[in-house]
C-alpha cells in the first residue's frame, strides 16, 4: 500500500531517493523557479513507476538550469518504508498533511513565499498555490 506527503529537499536528496517511489512530482523553488506562466518551463518534473522520466529534462535542454542543490517541493508516492526513510533523512523536511489543519513551518513558508504562500498558511493552501505552476501537486483523494 502506497501513501501520500509533501517534503521540501533538494533536487540531489530526491535523485538519491527517487527509485523507491512509487510516483514523484515535483517543483523548484528559489531563483530557478521563476519562469512565467505558460513558458516551457523545466522546473516541473515527474517520474513514473519504472523510473522512466516522463518529464524530466534531457541534458541539452536544462544542463545548468538546476542542480543537486535546487530546493524543491515535492509531493511523493511511496510505501510506508519510503516514506520513514526520507523522514530519517535530514535533507527532507516533511510537511504537514494537508487536511490537518496544521501551520506549514516558517521555513517551508518562505521557501513557497513566491508562490503567494502567505504566513500561517495550512499545507492544503500550499498545495493550492503551487498547484497553479504544477497541477498534479494539488492535494487529491480518490
């Protein structure tokens, strides 16, 4: 059985783990990340159960664009072993789930602060805002 939950990390942390996914989306914060809406942009990446990319950037399209040390958001689909190893990872900061009507931490709130984030937001209101750059971190039950 897989289960759901956000973390911020870094692209290098989620390449280390990204294997024991069993679906990954994620979205690159910091200066990286800003590219207006509907540019092509290469800050939003998935990978599919068989470790295939379906949309990661190729080496000629993103070489120096992003780096091991980009800061990311990403919402992660994995087994409960997945998921208790990137929480004893101290690269991965886990975020509250979005339902619980929990504070996001003041870190991971500066961190999504461009994405219209504001202070005391809940998870689910993070989710919302970088859902309108990467529609498939929006918070789903079905």
């Amino acid at each position: 059985m897989t289960g759901k939950r956000y973390y911020l990390t870094t692209l290098g942390a989620w390449h280390r783990h990204a294997g024991r996914f069993a679906n990954s989306h994620w979205l690159a914060l910091g200066a990286a990340a800003t590219v207006p809406p509907g540019s092509d942009s290469t800050s939003a990446h998935d990978i599919t159960p068989a470790g295939t990319a379906c949309c990661a950037p190729t080496e000629s399209s993103s070489a120096g664009s992003e780096t091991d040390a980009t800061p990311i958001i990403v919402l992660v689909e994995a087994d409960e072993g997945a998921h208790l190893a990137l929480e004893d990872d101290a690269a991965f900061e886990a975020l509250p789930h979005p339902l619980a009507q929990k504070p996001i931490s003041e870190a991971a709130q500066a961190a999504l602060a461009a994405h219209g984030v504001a202070t005391g937001a809940t998870m689910f209101d993070a989710a919302e805002a970088v859902a309108r750059v990467h529609p498939l971190l929006r918070h789903r039950v079905f």
